[in-house]
C-alpha cells in the first residue's frame, strides 16, 4: 500500500489547543462548575457521615495483637495514632467522588473538620450494616452524578440538536461497575502477591512494586478516554474502551502528552486550592478555582477525543482511497 506524502493529511490535534479550547468552552458556559461546586460545598459545609464510633473497639484489639507479636510501644502508639486521625477525619460521603466516572471534589481528599460555621454536625453510623448500605447508596449516586456531569460537559463540547439521552448515563454506570469488578478481581489478587513478596524480601517486594508502577504509567492513557466514546459518539461500554485502546495505540505519544498535562496540570493546583486552611471563606477560592478547572480539563479531555477519532477517520479514508487508486 502506498502511504500518502504527508503535506496531503490534515495536521493532527494539538494538546495546547485542546487545553485552551478547553478552557475558553468552561469561561463561556461558566454554569458548569455547578456539580463539582455543589458536591465541595457538601463536604466542607455540610454535615460529616462518621464510622469512628463503629471502628472504636477495634483499638484494643489491634494492641492487643501488637503486644503478642512483639511490637514496640512506640510503634504501636504510632500506628494506633494514625488509626483514630484517618477514622476521626474520615466522612462517608466524600464517597460521592467516584472513579473512573465521577464528580471532581477536592474536599473529598481532605475531609475538613474545621469550617467557617464552626464544628460540622456528626452523624455516627453504629453497624457494619449501615456502613454497607451508606457505600453502596453514595458509590451509586456519585455514578450517576458522574454520568450527568461527564453529560453536560461533553454537551457543551458536542452540541446535537437532540439531547443526549439517559441511556449515555446508564452506560457510563455500567462502565464504572466494570471497572470496579476489574479492580477487585485484579487488585486482591495483586495485593496478596506484594504482601507474600515483602514478607520474603522487601527489597523484591520494592521492585517488583516500581515495575508495577511502570505498567500503570503505560495502562492509564488507553483507560483515561475510555468513558469518552459513551458521552462523544454514542458507543456503549465495550465498544468505548475498544475505541479508546484504537486511538491511543495511533497516537499514543500525542495522547500520553495530553494525560501527562491534564494529570500535571490538576495535581500541580490542587496543592494551590488547598493552601487557604479549611475554617477560612479564602477556601471556598480554592474550591471555585478547582471546580473551574478540572471542568476545563475534562471539557479539553472530550475535545482532544472528539478532534483525535474524526482526524484518524479522515488520514484512514485517504490511506484507503490512496490504496484502491490505480497507479499510473
């Protein structure tokens, strides 16, 4: 097959464009910070959904079984410390940021105990049950918020004549309970080995841990636009991911780019929106800064999909045209 000369093809998408027309679409329809909003505002103001109480008799416990098994006083008192500080600051409901499919909070990684209205209310749930219940319940409603947001933006990026259905959510839910089956039949698994492996040598254990970090750094480009192909072209779950690991293996040194900058990008002003301390109104600038965004970012994320899939469609159509032409 003869490939065509290159000045034939149109130039392919760019990540500086893709992050900027990211960004002029959020400025332009501002109203779509509201979920990421609404959601920072529930974590930071509202009430906390606490398991602290539940998991309280478990302290004895766990010296009990440090003191069998020889553990210092100091390694306990450590260990035992930083048990009460995650529970004690632990709230349920930033379980409401779901992953891959979600919501963006960045209250949901800090978890205040401190507001400007003082104290949060504490709401204690006292039974293994209701613990389950509560996970369940919040990871379905964080699902279908992420849907509907993942929705409105891609929406704005895309706009149809008709509306894009429910049926784009419910896909995108199915998407994410595949993703969470996967992590748990892959992930325990996993954790066993690295466990067995530290137990044997921690030195092997480490390497076999940065190889696996390696791995991830290869895997996260294809799984990054995996949920694009539902909100941008309509596709339901298997054929999105078939579409996504498509156009990554065509583009992957673009499109690792364009992760590596969105990823940077995020983590690099999170560490700025969570500078003001959380009894302080400055906080709710870090909250508006951070809805703003990774909305911006997700925005440019459908973009550089939706620019990507059609500018592979059209250099395919020409190799296939160039290869059916009779040569003279």
């Amino acid at each position: 097959m003869n490939v065509p000369k290159s000045e034939t093809l149109p130039p392919p998408p760019g990540v500086i464009g893709s992050l900027k027309a990211g960004f002029d679409t959020v400025a332009v329809h501002i109203t779509a910070i509201f979920l990421p909003l609404v959601l920072d505002l529930l974590l930071w103001l509202g009430p906390h959904l606490s398991v602290e109480k539940l998991f309280q008799p478990m302290l004895s416990d766990i010296r009990s079984f440090g003191h069998a098994n020889g553990v210092s006083a100091s390694d306990l008192d450590q260990m035992i410390g930083i048990y009460k500080t995650v529970f004690h600051q632990f709230n349920l409901l930033s379980l409401l940021r779901t992953f891959p499919i979600g919501v963006s909070s960045l209250m949901s990684g800090l978890n205040p105990l401190a507001t400007p209205l003082g104290t949060p209310t504490i709401v204690q749930v006292h039974s293994v049950f209701d613990v389950l219940g509560w996970i369940a319940i919040l990871t379905l409603l964080g699902w279908l918020g992420g849907g509907f947001y993942f929705r409105w933006i891609a929406s704005l990026v895309t706009p149809r004549e008709e509306a894009i259905g429910v049926q784009v959510v419910l896909q995108s839910v199915f998407l994410s309970i595949m993703w969470m089956i996967a992590s748990f039949v892959l992930g325990i698994p996993l954790f066993l080995v690295l466990y067995l492996l530290f137990a044997i040598n921690p030195i092997l254990g480490q390497g076999v841990l940065l190889f696996l970090g390696f791995l991830s750094m290869w895997l996260v480009v294809p799984l990054f636009f995996s949920a694009h192909g539902i909100f941008i072209r309509r596709q339901n779950v298997f054929a999105s991911v078939i579409s996504s690991l498509q156009m990554t293996r065509f583009t992957l040194p673009t499109s690792s780019l364009f992760v590596l900058s969105v990823i940077l990008i995020s983590i690099g002003l999170n560490f700025v929106w969570s500078i003001p301390p959380s009894d302080s109104w400055m906080a709710l600038i870090g909250i508006l800064g951070h809805a703003f965004i990774t909305t911006a970012l997700l925005a440019a994320s459908f973009i550089y999909y939706r620019d990507m899939t059609g500018w592979l469609q059209t250099v395919f159509e020409k190799l296939k045209t160039r290869a059916a032409t009779p040569q003279a």
